[in-house]
C-alpha cells in the first residue's frame, strides 16, 4: 500500500466510522460496504461528495461502475488524486 493509498484509507474509514456509525475494523479491501455496513446509495454518495470536498477532485457515477468492494473503492478515489 502506497503512503497516498494508506492516507485515503484512513481518511475513508474515518468518515465511515463517525459519519455512519461502522465498525471498521472488519473492513478490508474484500469488504463489500452495502452489505457489511447496511449502506445505501445515498450514502455512497455522501462518501463521493466528502472524498471529492477533502482531496479536490472530481468523481463521476461512472467511475464506480466497476466497483464491488472497499478496495475498488480505494482504487478509483487513489487514481482521480493521482491524475488531479
């Protein structure tokens, strides 16, 4: 894991954790959100517009297309701030 991933998942478990209520210390780059936390598309959308308003970069819907779980997650946010 490199040191902007490391700091992106931190960042990601922080808003989980006090915005949601999750307990992350199950999560791991398998962990699909929508069932082990019971989230909705709602509230991955607040989780774009968050990560979007902290690291200055501009997600689409269509970004996340492919994602399954945390780590695809962590990729797609760790790729727009590598190209911003």
């Amino acid at each position: 894991m490199n040191m902007e991933r490391g700091k992106i998942d931190a960042y990601v478990r922080e808003v989980l954790e006090s915005e949601f209520d999750c307990d992350v210390s199950i999560l791991n780059d398998e962990t699909n959100l929508f069932e082990a936390f019971d989230l909705d598309s709602i509230d991955a959308v607040d989780i774009v517009v968050r990560v979007q308003k902290e690291y200055g970069v501009s997600l689409q819907p269509e970004d996340f297309k492919s994602v399954r779980n945390y780590g695809g997650l962590l990729d797609v946010i760790c790729k727009a701030v590598a190209e911003a």
